[in-house]
C-alpha cells in the first residue's frame, strides 16, 4: 500500500510481494518477485525467476537492478542468490514478466482478461503471456535508466561519487550500458566546458548558482523534493544539523 515513495530492500532470500502501491521506485534482489493491484511504479529487480504480476496492475515499469551497498555482496552470498563456486549471479530474468492479468487468445492473438478467457474456453487461452496490449507492464527504455545512489553517512567512504557500471553485481544489458555511458560521457563533457571557459570568481558563481536553481527546478517537477526532505528528516532524527539548502548545495555539485 506504499505511495509516492522510493525503497531500496537488501537481498532477499524469498519471494517479494509488492500489493496495492501507486507510483512507486522499489530496487530489490529477491528470488522471485509477485506484483499485485499496482500502478505507475517501477521496479528495479534482480531475480533468477520471472516476475509475475497479477490482478489489476497498470502501467508498471520493469528495470535491471540499479544500485549498490557495502556488504551488498555479503547479503547476496548469505541469501544463495550468488553461485557459491564462482561468486557469480544466475542470469537475470528482469525483462521477462509473466502477465497473468491478461492471456492471449490462441485462435485470435487479441488479449483477452481471465474471465474473458474463460468464456473462450481454456484450451485458447495461454497463461504466460506478456500482455503487451494490456499495458499493464512494459520495459524501460535504455534512454530512461538510470542508477540509484543511496545515501551515505560522512565517514563512510565505500561509495563516495555513487555507484559505477563495474559496482554493480548484475551484469547490464549492453544497450543500458551504452546510455549509462553516453551519460556519464556528456557529464564530463559539460565539466570539461566549463573548465576550458577561464571564467573569472563572478562568472563562475553565476554558473553555480544557474546550476543549482536548474537543479532545484528539477527536484520540484520530477516529484524528488520529498526524497531530499525526507533525507533532511532522517538526518534531523540522528541529531545531525543539516538543512534543505545544505541539502540542495551539495547535490548541485554533483
């Protein structure tokens, strides 16, 4: 029942079950991963098993494992989701989502709903297709992922800068590779412009401050203002002082 939120899960050794949530971002590694009454979320799996999803799911979105932790590997190795001879993970199954909400026709090829396609008759109906034309689940375009940095305190140093493509334990798809990179290269690009510029201290705090209102913009239309609130909360809770513009300075470094 989770809405309008991010959640990150560490290594599970079972099934994941995600029920009635609404425009979420959940990364997870899981043995098998079950979506029910879900809509306008994305998920981030690893899983050996293909994801099912059931009941009334709409426009969900289905990722490749995007982040990483200290110890991720450990948790990964305690819950078998690592070969033990090799270290290595089974083979992703991310992009493969069986659709039962919907079944495909055998004499038709139309998508029919369950009850639908027991009026057909049962012998018609296959139950694992990827109900493509129910738009109820598609696959991230390459141009759309992205990785996930996940918070970390000023004395740990494991992840400084964010996850690379190398941190992450599950081999990318090479066209999601290829955008990462293409990213990463623009990036460097942008700071190696303004590098080159000789700007003058006025000049470049003219930059830094279109940077960061540029980025405060973004936090406020893509809906991410309330991670960097929330975060702000977490850090209050622990007796740390920090503040939204701290806040909001230090992301626009990035």
């Amino acid at each position: 029942g989770c809405v309008d939120c991010t959640i990150v899960l560490g290594a599970c050794s079972g099934m994941v079950r995600l029920d009635e949530c609404s425009r979420v971002n959940i990364i997870v590694a899981c043995r098998r991963l079950c979506v029910v009454n879900c809509c306008e979320s994305t998920i981030y799996l690893y899983s050996p098993s293909r994801p099912v999803f059931t009941g009334d799911n709409r426009s969900c979105i289905m990722a490749p494992y995007n982040t990483t932790y200290h110890n991720l590997l450990g948790h990964l190795t305690s819950c078998s989701l690592l070969n033990p001879n090799t270290g290595t993970p089974p083979r992703n199954l991310w992009s493969l989502p069986i659709d039962l909400s919907c079944v495909v026709s055998a004499t038709t090829a139309a998508v029919l709903t369950p009850r639908a396609a027991a009026r057909a008759g049962a012998d018609e109906a296959h139950p694992h297709a990827l109900g493509g034309g129910s738009g109820s689940v598609t696959i991230i375009p390459p141009e759309s992922f992205r990785g996930f940095t996940i918070p970390q305190s000023e004395g740990d140093s494991a992840l400084q800068g964010g996850p690379t493509i190398k941190q992450n334990p599950f081999p990318l798809p090479t066209e999601y590779v290829a955008a990462l990179k293409d990213r990463e290269t623009q990036v460097h690009q942008l700071q190696q412009l303004i590098h080159n510029a000789d700007l003058n201290p006025q000049e470049m705090r003219e930059v830094e401050e279109a940077l960061r209102m540029q980025f405060a913009d973004w936090l406020v239309s893509s809906g991410h203002l309330r991670e960097v609130v929330d975060l702000v909360q977490i850090e209050k809770s622990r007796g740390e002082n920090v503040s939204p513009r701290s806040q909001f300075n230090d992301a626009s470094k990035i």
